[in-house]
C-alpha cells in the first residue's frame, strides 16, 4: 500500500523538485543579473521565459496546495497594486517610474510568490546551520550567529589598541576579551566572521607592522 502510494505520487514529486530547482537557478540568474553578464540571454528574453513558466506552474501549485491558509489581505494587495500603476502616470517621467515598477515590484512580489507556491516542505527551505550546532547570541539584536560574530568581531580593533596604551592589570582584562570575541568568532561557525577576520588581519599586516611590533614589546 505505502508503495503503491509512492509510485502514484511519483510524477507529482517529481515535477515538484523540478519546479524548485528551476526557482532557485532563478534566484541566482536574478541577483547575478544574468541578463547584463550575458547579453546573449538577454536578447531571448531568458529571464521573462524563466519567471512566465514558473508563474504558470506556480499559480496552479498555489491554489492546489492542501496546506494553503486563506489569507484576508488578497483584496488589499489588489488595491495597492491599482495605486502604484494609477501613480506611474502622474510621474515626472512615466517611462522610469514604469521600468522601476517592474524591477522593484512585479519581480519581488513575484519572488514572494515563487516562495510561498514552491517552498511547501521543511527540506525546501535553506539550511541556517548546515547541520552544525552554532552559538547564538543571548539578545535579539545578536540571536544571529553572523550578528554574534559580528559584534565579536568589532571588539578586535579597540583590543589591540587600546593593549599599548593601559596599565598592565586592564592588559589582562583585555586579554581575556580577546579569548571570548575569538571563541565567539569560532563557535558562530559564521563565514562571514571567518572571513572579515581573514581580510583584517591581512590588511592591517600590509598596512602596518609598526603596532605588531609594539603589541609584542609589551
């Protein structure tokens, strides 16, 4: 029975990975700009083909959709979309406030349809963790492990040199801020951490040995 019920619900499944896939290469085609890299694609309207299909295929998933909640804000959104159009023909310059309707609007209200359509399942969403258990921060503002690294990180620069220029009991104190911004760095697991320490370290090397060398006389 459970297999019967896979093999029929086979070619659903099937075209659902296609249709997600097929959104997130034009996420990336979007944001690349894709158009403008390659003017070739650009002259086959590739992203207007890309984004028509999947607003085809989308709508239907939408509305088929069991788990769908009905939502009261349809006929708002309407109604806000009527006003921005009736606004591009009381612009200074229609022709740019049109071109702005539709990179601003149409694209990333379509973009927040894609989602809401193809995104159904927990495996569809995008890994915030990668499977790796992370520190997050104890506030709001740094809950994020990139926002708890970046912190972290923006203590560095007033730790080293602040080091030459106070007394040897607050260079312990500071010594010990250094071990927990660099255990923070590490255990956010954040990229964005390892790599903004990366480039700065390389850039005040290149800029300066004058302050390393001063950091280890003391």
């Amino acid at each position: 029975m459970h297999d019967g019920v896979i093999e029929n619900n086979w070619p659903r499944y099937f075209m659902a990975v296609i249709f997600i896939y097929t959104f997130l290469i034009y996420i990336v085609y979007w944001y690349l700009q894709g158009s403008f890299r390659f003017p070739i694609l650009s002259t086959i309207r590739f992203e207007f083909l890309m984004g028509f299909v999947l607003s085809l295929f989308g709508v239907q998933t939408y509305f088929k959709n069991p788990n769908r909640k009905k939502s009261e804000i349809g006929l708002w959104l309407v109604m806000l979309f009527i006003s921005m159009i009736t606004m591009i023909f009381f612009s200074y310059v229609p022709e740019i406030s049109f071109n702005l309707f539709i990179d601003r609007v149409i694209k990333f209200s379509l973009l927040g349809f894609f989602i809401a359509a193809f995104v159904t399942t927990p495996k569809r969403l995008a890994w915030e963790n990668q499977g790796v258990l992370r520190l997050n921060g104890p506030t709001p503002n740094y809950s994020h492990p990139n926002s708890f690294s970046g912190m972290a990180l923006g203590t560095l620069p007033f730790i080293f040199y602040f080091f030459s220029i106070v007394d040897r009991y607050f260079r312990l104190i500071l010594l010990v801020q250094l071990l927990f911004s660099l255990n923070i760095i590490i255990f956010t697991g954040s990229r964005t951490g390892y790599v903004a320490l990366v480039i700065g370290l390389l850039f005040f090397i290149l800029k300066s040995s004058k302050p390393i060398k001063t950091f280890l006389h003391y």
